[in-house]
C-alpha cells in the first residue's frame, strides 16, 4: 500500500504541477480577473451534462487499466508502485466521473495550487488505505484469507450511488464558481 | 474571493481523488478469444480469454480459469500456478463463478488426488452482489486434483481438475 501510494503521489503530483505551468502559461494574464472563475463555472456544469450522458455524451476517458502482468513481471514492491504510478496520472485509465477532469481544469485555470496533486493523491490514498489496513480481511469466515475481496464487490455496487455524489459536486463547484464570478465583478 | 474560491476548488480536487479509486472495476470492453493456459489437467484444461458470460469479468483477458463439466462453474485462478501446502505471497487465491444462484448456500468441495487423498472445503457465499466463491485453494500435494463441486439449493454439481504445482 505504502509503493502505490508513493508511485500514485508522485504522479499526481507531477501531472497536476504540470497542467498548472501551462495553464499559468497560457491564461495567466487572467489570474487576477474573475475569468477564470467564468469559465470554471462553464467547464464544470458541462462536465456534469457530460456526465449527465446529455446529447449522447460520456464521461471521456481512455478506457485502459493499469495491466495485471505488473505484478507478475516485476513482484509487489515494484510492481504496486508502477501501478501507483500508471494510476496517478489521471488521464491514463479508466475514470467513473468526470470530477478528474474538473480538477485538471481547476488546475489550469490556476484555482488550486501547483502542488494539488498531493491533494488529489490524499483523495485516493487514505480512503483506499483506510480500506486495505482497517477493514477485516473476511470477517464473516473462520479462513485466514488476506484481502477485504468482499468489499470490492460492495464497492462496485455502490458505484451508481458514488455518480450522483460526483454529479452534485460538478453541479455545486459550477455554482459555486458561477457565484464568485458574480462577487468578484460586483 | 481567491482564498475561498481556493478552498471551494481544493475540495473538489480532494474528492475527484476517489474517482480513481473505483476506476479499476470498470470494464474491458473489447471481446477476448480463448487461448490455453497452465492450471488445468484431465478433462478440464484451463484457458485464458474467452470466459462465459455468465462467469465474473468475462472480458478479462489475462487471468486463467478452468471451466468445468458440465460448464456450470468455473475456477478462476488468480494466484499462478496453484501450489500445494499453504504458500504465501502469493497465496493460492482461486474464485469460483457458479452459473446457478448460490441462495446461501456454501460451494463443498471434495477434492480427490490421483493417490485417493481427498480433502473437503466449505467456502461460505459471503460474496454480495455476485454468484461467486472466493477462498484459498489449499491442497496438500501436487498433481492433478479432481474437485467435485457442489452448491445451492436444490443442489448443483460439477466438476473440474486443478493441476497443483510443488
């Protein structure tokens, strides 16, 4: 668990310093204007229709996973931390929501810090931490199995429920969003 | 207005973190064809690629299984090779797909080696959401070991080979 999250930390991290100094690059004559907090607002109510499947949309993403032989071909250390890797880069698997997408938005237009990537990693790590270290491998079984398999499955069922919470959080930063660009003109 | 539009924007970051966290359950998409693979013997030689529907993640394209007969479960052996007697890292975690409801039921096995040892499990149905056993499949020696299957109410059974590694 500690190599993924290095690997998925180090990652986050880069991705996240990398779109900031373009986005800096780019639009950072804006940063003292409420422009970017327009277009953010703008940005995240069309990820939500996006994520909404308006006009026949989905959520984009590359549909890859991380490959399994990983761990096979180079062992769990090394292995986990070259998943930790591939994952944190955010743009290279599978996403549920568009909320990843949002926050490299944020990042570009220079609404979070170059550094929010770390941010981005405590939002995977420590659930994912708490998940592995806390809960009981089978809880219900006098078998000593080792990982919590059982609490993939819940996981997995609970995905329906997890992309309305993320369609209310793309809905809430555009208002929110929407609402300073109103404050910040007034 | 920056520290709060700061703030507010850091929070979605930190939640947009989960995203990842479930993104590797989603699903291949692209269809797979069979291919042999190690892990099987007799009757029921494992494959990788082309799973029944109906078993767990039919597209996965890399993990072996062993489909058995008549093909109403399967074994998915996700450690590589099975070995015999109770390894570690990795250990021999193999997931058992039935085609028929478990309704609660625990899958017994017997398992039978060429010698005539035999050795009985119980794997409680504590997977929710999924017609699916999962356990070690600990077996104290190598070679081929017949398992007979069986599960449910009324009761189903099959059954299929596992070639046990020293």
């Amino acid at each position: 668990m500690g190599t993924l999250s290095l690997g998925f930390a180090v990652s986050a991290l880069a991705i996240f310093a990398v779109v900031s100094l373009a986005g800096e690059a780019l639009f950072g004559w804006l940063h003292r204007t409420p422009a970017p907090s327009l277009v953010a607002a703008a940005a995240l109510a069309a990820l939500a229709l996006v994520d909404l499947g308006a006009f026949g949309l989905h959520t984009p993403m590359w549909r890859r996973q991380t490959p399994k032989q990983l761990f096979h071909r180079f062992g769990p250390s090394a292995g986990a931390l070259l998943w930790g890797l591939d994952t944190g880069l955010v743009v290279t698997t599978f996403r549920v929501t568009s909320l990843s997408w949002a926050a490299l938005a944020l990042a570009a237009l220079g609404l979070v810090p170059w550094w929010s990537g770390l941010l981005y990693a405590i939002g995977f790590t420590v659930p994912a931490a708490a998940l592995v270290l806390a809960v009981p491998a089978h809880p219900w079984s006098p078998e000593d199995l080792q990982e919590p398999v059982w609490l993939q499955y819940r996981i997995m069922a609970l995905e329906p429920a997890m992309r309305r919470v993320a369609l209310l959080a793309l809905l809430a930063g555009a208002a929110t969003a929407g609402a300073l660009t109103v404050w910040g003109m007034a | 207005m920056i520290p709060i539009a700061r703030a507010a924007a850091s929070i979605l970051v930190l939640a947009a973190g989960c995203d990842s966290a479930t993104s590797s359950g989603a699903p291949q998409s692209a269809p797979v064809t069979e291919r042999p693979a190690a892990g099987g013997c007799a009757f029921t030689p494992a494959a990788i690629g082309g799973r029944p529907a109906w078993a767990p993640d039919p597209t996965d394209a890399t993990t072996p299984y062993v489909l058995a007969t008549p093909p109403t479960a399967v074994a998915i052996l996700v450690a590589q090779p099975v070995r015999a007697g109770h390894p570690t890292n990795p250990a021999n975690k193999v997931v058992f797909g039935v085609r028929s409801p478990r309704l609660g039921t625990p899958l017994r096995i017997e398992a039978r080696a060429t010698t005539g040892d035999t050795v009985h499990l119980a794997i409680p149905a504590d997977v929710v959401d999924a017609e699916v056993y999962i356990t070690y499949l600990d077996l104290p020696a190598p070679g081929c070991w017949r398992l007979n299957l069986s599960w449910g109410a009324p009761q189903a059974t099959t059954i299929l080979f596992v070639d046990v590694a020293p």
